[in-house]
C-alpha cells in the first residue's frame, strides 16, 4: 500500500498546461518524420525522371495519370532540374530539423521552445491564409486552425509563465 503511495509522490506533477505544450511537441515531431520521408522520397528520384516518378506514384496510389490536375502536375514535376532537386531536399531537411527542435523541446517544456514555435508558426500563418483563399478544401481549413489554435494558445502558454515567473521573483 505504501509503495503505490510513495510512487506517486515521486513522480513529477505535469499540469494540464505542460500535456498540451507535450502534444504540441509530439505533432511537431510526427511533422518532422514525414518530412523526413519526404526528403529521403526526394532524394530517391534525384537522378530519375521526376515525371514518370510521379506517374508511376499515381498508378500505384490508383490516380489517373492522364486527369487535369495529374497531368499538370506531371508536367510541372519534369520541368524540375536535378540542382532544383537538391535544393528542395536541402529546404525540406532544414524544415524537419526545426521541427525536431520545437518537438524535443515543447516535450521537454523549454521556454525557447515555445518562442520558437510561436515565432515559426506565426510566420507561415500568412501563406496557409493565402493558400485557404485561393482554394478552400476542409484539410486546409483543418490544417490552419490547428496552427492557429496553436499559437494561440502558445502565446497564452508563455504570457501565463511569465506572469507567474514576476510574481514569485518581483
């Protein structure tokens, strides 16, 4: 019986505040994985034809090939250079290394995390609301709350520890 209790006592108390701050950072590295295949799908068709790539990636993913959008795709994607590439790869690796820092810190609940984090999210919020008003789709619309919500609630977060950090020192 004692042992349950001493268990307990313990382990550090996380508050409802810090869960949110580590599913925040749990997000931001389910982000930086995909990114992470990303650049390493990238990486794959360096050398290739990134058109028939992405026909073949059709075909297997059951799209027409020959649709108006695949199409254009398509053809967009044969225009890519193989140093264009490059630099895709290089701008999606950097993107999942930020997001492995905002990740790993928020779970570690680091203050910079979330200055990081509001200050990167924040600045994308203008190019997903420009990409919402060009075209609406419910992922869009989905995406961009929770980045939203996320701020936010980040900024509420911050504002919140630094109010408590002048009342215990001033």
């Amino acid at each position: 019986m004692s042992t349950s209790t001493h268990s307990h006592a313990g382990r550090a108390r996380i508050s409802a505040y810090d869960r949110w701050l580590m599913a925040i950072g749990a997000l931001k590295l389910g982000e930086a994985l995909l990114f992470v295949l990303l650049g390493f799908g990238v990486i794959h068709i360096m050398h290739k034809d990134v058109g028939d790539e992405l026909t073949r990636l059709f075909v297997a993913l059951r799209f027409d090939p020959e649709g108006r959008l695949a199409s254009l795709l398509i053809d967009k994607a044969s225009m890519i250079s193989p140093h264009q590439l490059e630099q895709i790869t290089v701008a999606i690796f950097a993107h999942s290394a930020l997001d492995i820092l905002e990740g790993v810190g928020l779970i570690l609940r680091k203050i910079w995390a979330e200055f990081v984090t509001i200050a990167v999210s924040a600045f994308f919020l203008p190019f997903e609301f420009v990409a919402l008003a060009h075209h609406v789709t419910w992922i869009r619309i989905g995406v961009t709350a929770i980045n939203v919500a996320m701020v936010i609630y980040l900024i509420f977060h911050v504002q919140m520890r630094i109010r408590e950090r002048s009342r215990l020192h001033g």
